[in-house]
C-alpha cells in the first residue's frame, strides 16, 4: 500500500502539540525522532523526555488530499504547520521488511535468540525463541546481549532465579532453558508480564515455573530468595532498589546488573559494595554489566 509522509521540523515545547493535530488531520501513526543528535541516556522515573529539536512525522494514506490534511492540523493548531513537508514513502511490505532486518543473534557458544519465522542455526544449542514486542528484552540491545552472555557462562543447573525488571522476560526464560529449577520475574508495566507469559509458553516452558507479578504482589523476601539475581534496568533504579536486590538474593548468590554506562559503573558498584565482591566488568559499546557474588 502507497504512503505519504508530512514531516515537520519543531522544538520539544511544541512536539506534543503536532503530534495530535496530525492525528486530528487523519494520519495513521505519528513517530517522533531527535532532530540533532541529542542523545538521551536515562529518563527520570515517570518522564517522556524529548528532542530540543524534534521531527514529528505523520504517516497518511497516498490518497489523502494534502491540503486538506494540512488545513485540518493547523486548525487543531489555530496556526499553520511550521516547516512542514510532505515527502513519498516507498510502497514495501512493511511488515516483511521489518523481519528481514531480525536475524538470529548468538549470545554464546550455547546460546541464541531466534526470531519465530528463523530456523535456529545451532540447533543443538539452547536457543530462545522470541519476536520484538511491546516489552523491552530481545536481544539486540548491548544491556541485554551482556547479561545473557553471562548467563550462559554461569553454572544454573537446579537454582532458582529473579528477572528483575523482566520486561519481554528474556533473562528468566534463559535460565530456564539453560536448566534452572525455577525463576520468578517482576515489572511495573502490566504489558510486561502479560509479554513474559506470553514468551515463556512460546518457548515450551510452565507458567507455573516463571511466575510474575507486580513488584506490590510479589512473594515476601524472605520466601523468594533466589541463588541467581538478574536485574537489567538503569543505573538511577538500580542504585535506588539495592537494599531490595540483595534481600531477594542469598548469600553466596550470584547477582547480574546491567543498564548502565560507562560512567555510572562507579556509582552503582558503590550502593552494593557492602554486599558484593564484584567480578571483573562485562563491556560492550558505551554499556557496562557489573556481576559478583553476594557474600554478607
């Protein structure tokens, strides 16, 4: 099906602003990029940060009358569009084009995240099956690939384990396929946990063996200590919910934290020092996986 684009230059102030009187003017998705190279490396709890300078586009229908469609925006804005253009989208199967660019990614010698529509390509490996979706986790993002290469180094058999933060639950699935008893994950978004059980049953697995909750509806710490700790989030929460990680792992556990840059590495070694004896640093891009074992 043929698409037409308007794209529209704007400020952060007024990103927001744009992006429903695109919608009002009819488009079928409004997508928000950076402008300028702005990196933004770790919103606040509850933000949706954006762009200084940011690029709202709406995608439209090839039939749509382009002046009406404006119009429309500017009288949802009660102004005209500021540098707006409408440019031609290549008419592909979006859908194929989007999975073409999916491939299977080799996390270790014995490890692989496959895509569903992939054959995996060792097939005597310990190969996780998972599609991109609403919850974070697939893979492809250096946080996640660290903690998974460690992971798959990690002696598992018959522990148990805690995917903090599951998202897609990615981690809790790979320790059980890499032979964990049990794993229990936890979100704050119901989406995730809704993903989590949804993955956990694609890859064979017993819900009742990868258990999530809502961290309110979480067992006590007390009757959840795990051997193996996995939480893959972002430096400000990690250092925040320390005293609540190392409760819910057992001493002589092993704990994984990721969602960190290289400079927060410090900071956050330092809310768990008390605690952890820290193996050396997992790196890859700008990100760090700090790992240790719990030994107070």
């Amino acid at each position: 099906m043929p698409w037409l684009q308007l794209r529209v230059n704007t400020t952060r102030e007024q990103a927001e602003r744009i992006e429903d009187a695109l919608l009002f003017a009819g488009a079928v998705s409004v997508t928000l990029q950076d402008n300028a190279d702005q990196p933004i490396l770790e919103p606040g709890l509850g933000e949706t940060p954006l762009w200084d300078e940011t690029l709202v586009t709406g995608l439209f229908d090839a039939e749509v009358d382009t002046g009406v469609a404006e119009a429309k925006a500017a009288s949802h804005l009660c102004e005209l569009l500021p540098n707006a253009r409408w440019e031609q989208l290549e008419d592909k199967d979006w859908e194929r084009e989007w999975m073409s660019h999916y491939k299977p990614i080799q996390c270790a010698d014995n490890l692989w995240i496959c895509p569903s529509w992939c054959e995996p390509p060792a097939p005597d490996a310990v190969n996780i099956m998972l599609d991109p979706g609403l919850a974070f986790g697939t893979g492809t993002h250096p946080t996640t690939f660290l903690c998974l290469q460690w992971l798959a180094g990690e002696p598992v058999q018959g522990k148990t384990a805690i995917d903090f933060g599951c998202g897609s639950g990615i981690l809790g699935i790979a320790a059980l396929l890499l032979g964990a008893d049990s794993a229990m994950g936890t979100d704050i978004d119901p989406q995730a946990l809704l993903a989590s059980r949804d993955n956990a049953v694609r890859n064979g697995l017993d819900p009742e063996r990868f258990p999530v909750y809502l961290p309110e509806k979480a067992p006590a710490p007390s009757a959840s200590s795990a051997d193996i700790m996995l939480a893959n989030i972002l430096a400000g929460p990690l250092v925040t919910l320390a005293p609540q990680l190392i409760e819910r792992t057992r001493v002589g556990g092993r704990i994984c934290l990721s969602g960190i840059l290289n400079s927060q590495a410090e900071k956050v070694k330092a809310a768990y020092s008390q605690w952890i004896d820290f193996d050396a640093d997992g790196e890859k891009e700008e990100w760090v996986r700090l790992s240790g074992t719990r030994v107070r």
